[in-house]
C-alpha cells in the first residue's frame, strides 16, 4: 500500500486510509495539487510527478448518498469479513454508483494527467496507492477515489 500524507480517516478501520480533500463536497477547488512542476520526478510527499494513474471511483449525484458509501467503505461491509479494499471498494461502486463504470465496480482504468477536470485530477493524482480519498464534490457530482496504481 502507498504512503499516508494525511490523517487516517475513520482510525483505520478496514484497512481504507483516505486523504483529506475538500471535505464532503465543501468547496469545489482543490489547489492542492502535489507533485506539479517538479522535475526529479519525486515531490516532497512521496508522491511522485506520475504522467497515468490507475483508479476507481464511486460517483453519486446526492451528498448522503456518497456519505453513506464511504461509511460503508470505513466500517467494511463484505458479508465474508474479507478486508479487501478492492474487493470491498468494488462492491461499493456496484451498489451506490451512478456512474456507468459503476457497473464494473467503478474502474476507470489508466488515464493520463490532463484528461480528468479539475478536483477530480487534482484528488487522483494526490491520493496515495492502495487508498481512497474522502468524498469531493465536481461539477458532475460527489466521488469517492480509490487509487490503484501510478507510472509515467
């Protein structure tokens, strides 16, 4: 699993670590966007200055919809007691997204910087391998994020 920048949300529970973001939909900018501009290839977070991130997310139109999914994600809900965060995350998607990639546990694949908008970019390519960031708002939404992988 990648490194924690931030507080753990929800103390660790099931294994999910998030980073902070805009707190549940607050405000919609997110200039938080680490590793920009750094020519060695590594930020001072660990991160790195990655061109693709592999991810999934979880996308709902309401906010106590995607409240109540990341609940779900925190207090591990998969009926096996499995503590999987793909497993897990998947089933999530499955159940509460309303995106059409919902249907595929919420993978979105590999994308290259730039072809995601806004805090959405800005959340993917800032949430560490292996964890999910805490919901967001975009213009299209609340997302939660699982981050899957990273590579140039």
């Amino acid at each position: 699993m990648g490194k924690d920048s931030k507080a753990k949300e929800g103390g660790g529970k099931g294994g999910i670590k998030g980073k902070k973001s805009t707190g549940g939909g607050g405000d919609e900018s997110n200039s938080n966007s680490k590793g920009k501009g750094k020519a060695a290839g590594k930020s001072s977070d660990g991160l790195g200055t990655c061109t693709y991130v592999k991810a999934r997310h979880i996308l709902c139109e309401k906010q106590g919809k995607i409240n109540e999914a990341y609940k779900k994600l925190q207090d591990g809900w998969l009926s096996n007691g499995e503590k999987n965060i793909l497993c897990e995350f998947s089933k999530v998607a499955s159940e509460y997204s309303e995106c059409p990639s919902g249907k595929k546990g919420g993978d979105l694949g590999w994308f290259p910087r730039g072809k995601m908008a806004g805090p959405f970019q800005d959340v993917a390519f800032s949430t560490p391998v292996g964890a999910t960031s805490a919901p967001f708002k975009s213009t299209h939404g609340y997302h939660i994020i699982l981050s899957e992988g990273r590579k140039n």
